[in-house]
C-alpha cells in the first residue's frame, strides 16, 4: 500500500514521518519524498491516526488521484534539481513521461490547471532557487553551478537568474540581504 503526501519535499522530511510511523506502529518497507510504501494494508482507523499526525507536522495525506500526480510531479522536479547529481539525459517532458508513465500533455494541463502555473516555470522556479543557495555557500563558482544545474553556459544561468529574480547572480551574491524560500514555498507553493 502506498501513501501520498503533500509538501514532504526535504529529507528531514523523511526522517520526521519515519518517527511518525514508528510512534503510531505503522510498518513500512520504504519512505522518500512524497511517498511512503507500507508493508501491509491498514484500517481506517490507523489511516486516520496517520492523517492526524501528519498534520501536525504541517504535512498532508493525499487521496485524490490528480492531486497525487501533480505531487509526483513537483517531486520528481525537487529530486532531480535538489538531490540529483546525474544529468538530465532527456528533456523534462520525456523524463517526467518515462517516469510517471503519463502522457506529458496531460500531465502538464493538468498541473497548470491545479497549480497556477506550468511545470516548466515550477521547474525554472526551482533551479533558481538551487542557483541562489549554491552562491549563499560560496563555494562553487558561478561556472561550476551552471555546469552542476546543467545550463549550457553561464550566460543562459545568468539570463534565466535575472529574469526570475531582477538582479544578476553577482547582484544577488552582493545583496546583504538576500533571500532564499523555502522548498516547499517556492513558486508560490503553499505550504
């Protein structure tokens, strides 16, 4: 049995409805981002248990079939830019196709629908959010970043940091107070 859940986008995340499971004695064979495989079905009684303490942790059981694609979706999107040091062998469309087994046109109608915005801008979104926090470690130069998010040079970083965000990555890196969202309030995801 699997379970969705909404705005688990971090692997503290992870570690959190680990704990949340083994408190309430629910058994599972895997947790990652957005998902939870459990090992054997469960009553409603022990779905309510686990609906409750999610919530407590500010995070949300998924139910609804397109409501769970639309979180693969924004999942797959965090992992690859966030938790992935593989290179994008295909565009995001065939990458997201291949992965959820979905028609891309259907996939993407239906997360512009529900979000506000299309998975291309949500995935921009998140690059750049991962380009702001690359430069606030200072430990990579603006050409490694480019070349770790899979740009094709960094001028195309840089055209693509300042339409998002105003100010070139220079102007970002200088700024005392420049900001980071968090993940799961990027591109105006609620949280």
């Amino acid at each position: 049995m699997k379970l969705y859940i909404k705005n688990m986008v971090t692997h503290r995340c992870i570690l959190v409805v680990r704990d949340a499971l083994e408190k309430l004695g629910i058994r599972y064979s895997e947790v990652n981002l957005g998902e939870v495989s459990l090992k054997e079905n469960i009553s409603d009684t022990q779905l309510n248990q686990i609906k409750s303490s999610l919530l407590s942790l500010d995070l949300e059981l998924l139910e609804d079939k397109k409501t769970i694609l639309v979180q693969q979706i924004k999942t797959l999107i965090i992992d690859l830019i966030y938790h992935s040091d593989e290179p994008l062998v295909k565009n995001l469309s065939v990458y997201l196709s291949l992965q959820l087994q979905y028609d891309y046109t259907y996939m993407s109608n239906l997360f512009s629908n529900q979000q506000g915005i299309t998975i291309e801008k949500y995935y921009i979104c998140h690059k750049i959010e991962r380009v702001k926090e690359l430069l606030l470690y200072n430990e990579l130069s603006l050409t490694d970043i480019a070349f770790n998010l899979h740009y094709s040079s960094v001028a195309h970083l840089s055209a693509q940091f300042k339409k998002v965000t105003g100010v070139t990555p220079t102007q970002f890196k200088q700024t005392s107070g420049n900001k980071r969202d968090l993940i799961e309030n990027v591109c105006g995801d609620p949280k």
